[in-house]
C-alpha cells in the first residue's frame, strides 16, 4: 500500500532514534497542505477561483472521492463550501498528526512508545520501526535536492512542502553543496513546471497558506507571550 505524502512528511520529520517530531509547530498547516495536494494530483481537486492574492483562491472538487479514508474525509471537508486554500489547510490538518502516526505504526514503519516527562507528565515518542521506506523517499529527495536528478510530481510536492517550511535542507546529506545551493534548489524543484496547471495553482495555493498558517501562529503566541 502507497503512503500518503502526509505519511511520507511525517517520516522524514520523525527523529528515527529519539522519536519526536521536528518543525511540530508547523506540523498541522503542513499536513493539510500534504492532503489538499495528494487531492490536486489526483484530479480530485481544482483551484477555482484566482485573484492577485494567493490566500484567497478558492479550492473546488473536481473529481470524485479516491476511496482512501483519510483522503475522502479531506475531500469531503472541501466539498462542504467555497474555502480557501489557507483556511483548509488548517482545517484538513486538525487532528491528522495522531492519525497518520497511528497509521504508520500499525503499517510497523513507527513505534509508539509511551512514557512520562519527569515521571508526572504524559509523553508520547515515535521512533522508527523499520526505515526502509523512509530511506527510499530519502532517497529520491537527495537524488532531486543534492545530484541534481529529476524528480517525479509526487517527490516534487514533497520538496515543495518542505520548501514551505524552509525544511527542504534538512533532510538530505548535503555533502559538499552549500546549504544556500540545497535551498536554491528546492525552490527550483518546487517552481518547476512538474505538474498541470491546475496541479501548479494548487501547489502555489497551498505554499502560500501553509507560510501564512505559520506566521498567524508565530504571531499569536508571540503576542501571547508578551
């Protein structure tokens, strides 16, 4: 069974040894752009509106449901009404994170391991179980990101997700490459003309949303703080 590119983000974002989650404040934005372009690629969802803002395209179905759970509930989610793609990418990723990890540990690819921080507060870590898939993704990032090889549409939405998070950089062996030139080329992968054009609205759209998700959160618990 394929995993989802929500799955495939997870994985790479999962310390293998420690078991925690890196990026975790950007997490949920960041699967729900992962689910709107699973969608997009699919044929299953359009951006059908554009305006000179890229927050407020609207995302449309243009399809039907695929038949995967997690995937029809999304779409389902984006049949109720006219949104945009910045508020769905909050609204599809509220409460995926634990969905997907309990999917990738009965898939056997995680484990959970539950535990207590200072022996009074409830701490859940997941480390890897088997990481032969995860090094396979690795793989086709580092190809794309490091040797310069092209990348299929679906490793190109991966990049491009992680672009979105400036997180791109962090998951390949660099090597000898300046980490400005790993960047550089994971906007490059990301701007790329990979996907049809109402693929390529849709991931614009969901970059875009996923950046402002993040920065209204930053924002509010800066204020908070303050």
């Amino acid at each position: 069974m394929q995993t989802l590119i929500a799955e495939d983000l997870l994985l790479l974002l999962l310390d293998d040894a420690k078991g925690t989650l890196a990026a975790s404040d950007k997490v949920q934005p960041l699967l729900g752009g992962a689910l709107l372009l699973e969608l997009a690629l699919a044929g299953r969802v359009g951006v059908a509106e554009r305006t000179s803002r890229w927050t407020s395209a609207k995302v449309a179905v243009t399809g039907t449901p695929p038949g995967e759970p997690l995937l029809d509930e999304a779409m389902a989610r984006v049949a109720e009404k006219p949104r945009s793609a910045q508020d769905l990418v909050n609204r599809l990723g509220k409460g995926t994170r634990d969905v997907l990890l309990d999917r990738l540990a009965a898939r056997g690819l995680v484990e959970r391991r539950d535990g207590k921080v200072l022996g009074l507060f409830p701490h859940t870590t997941w480390p890897a179980r088997d990481a032969r898939h995860e090094e396979s993704v690795r793989a086709l990032l580092q190809g794309a990101l490091v040797q310069g090889l092209t990348p299929d549409a679906r490793t190109s939405a991966l990049i491009a997700l992680l672009a979105a998070i400036d997180h791109a950089h962090k998951v390949v062996d660099p090597g000898d490459l300046p980490t400005r030139t790993v960047k550089a080329r994971a906007q490059e992968v990301a701007d790329g003309a990979w996907a049809a054009t109402a693929v390529r609205d849709a991931v614009v759209a969901a970059q875009v949303a996923i950046t402002a998700a993040v920065t209204a959160s930053v924002a509010a618990t800066t204020a908070g703080s303050s």
